[in-house]
C-alpha cells in the first residue's frame, strides 16, 4: 500500500482528496491482498469523511459572510449566530 501515514485528522482537504483516490485507484485495480483492502478500504472511509468535514466547514464559512448595499463583504457572522 502506497498509503501515508499521516493521521487524517491532521490533512488539508487536498491531502485527503489526493490519498483517497489514490487508495480508490489501488482498490479498483485489484491488485491489494485482502487485509490490506481492508486497511485501505478503512482509511478511504476516514479520508472520505475528513473531505466531507472540511467541505462542509468551508460552507458553513461561505455562509456567514454577510454583504451591505451594494454586495460588498462586511465581514462574517459567527456560525453560531441566530
């Protein structure tokens, strides 16, 4: 397995982006031994998650920017706001 080893906990959403699909690249070339298909299998599904939690935050931060009059960013509300 050419996985890292990094903890997915700590990736930017573009390192687990880029891991993923190389862990779904190995898996859909059937080339991995059955435990490490399940170990990669396993880490996918944390990458996975991790890039669906970042995508999400960055939404939620999208979100609270509030614009004035003409459509000009004011800043950001707090997420927890309202």
């Amino acid at each position: 397995m050419s996985e890292t080893q990094t903890p997915v906990e700590e990736m930017s959403f573009e390192q687990a982006m880029a891991e993923l699909e190389r862990a779904v690249d190995q898996l859909e070339r059937g080339d991995v031994a059955l435990d490490d298909s399940i170990a990669l299998y396993e880490r996918g599904a944390a990458l996975k998650k991790r890039c669906e939690d970042e995508l999400k935050r960055a939404e939620e931060k999208v979100a609270a920017i509030t614009l004035d009059a003409s459509g000009t960013p004011t800043g950001t509300q707090p997420l927890d706001a309202g």
